[in-house]
C-alpha cells in the first residue's frame, strides 16, 4: 500500500478557509495537508487530511468529505487549535 501526498480539491480548501475565518481566526496560520491510498484488492481509496498550527495538529478520516470538515469545524469551536 503506498501512500501519496496530494492537494485538497478547490471546494474543501474553500470551505476549511471559511470555517477558520468563522471562528475569528487567520487561515494562514493553518497547514492542511491531504494523504491518499488506493487499496486496489478492495476497490477503495482512502483519504486523511492533516491540519496543523504552530500549538496543535490534529488528523481526520476525509474519505467522506463532509465528515471531516464537520469534525474539523467542531475542533476549531472547541479551541483545539487555540
């Protein structure tokens, strides 16, 4: 299995931006970093996004889209990032 590092789609990196600003915060004090694998004897591929500050990272299953931002915006709510 091998694991490749890849850009987050236009939409996501729009919509993480926003749910940054959404809680006061700068967007450019945040990495967002997207891993993906194709297991090929399954026929899946699997995504993990990787957020990171300067005080805190955190990673998220993103194979379903809207389930790691909701997570993510979640964490930012909670001041998991600061």
């Amino acid at each position: 299995m091998l694991v490749h590092r890849t850009q987050i789609s236009a939409v996501e990196r729009q919509e993480f931006e926003q749910a940054i600003r959404a809680c006061g915060k700068d967007p450019g004090g945040f990495t967002a970093e997207l891993f993906v694998t194709t297991l090929a004897e399954q026929g899946a591929t699997l995504r993990r996004v990787h957020i990171m500050t300067p005080r805190a990272a955190a990673q998220y299953e993103a194979t379903d889209h809207c389930g790691w931002m909701r997570k993510f915006a979640s964490h930012l709510a909670l001041g998991v990032f600061g």
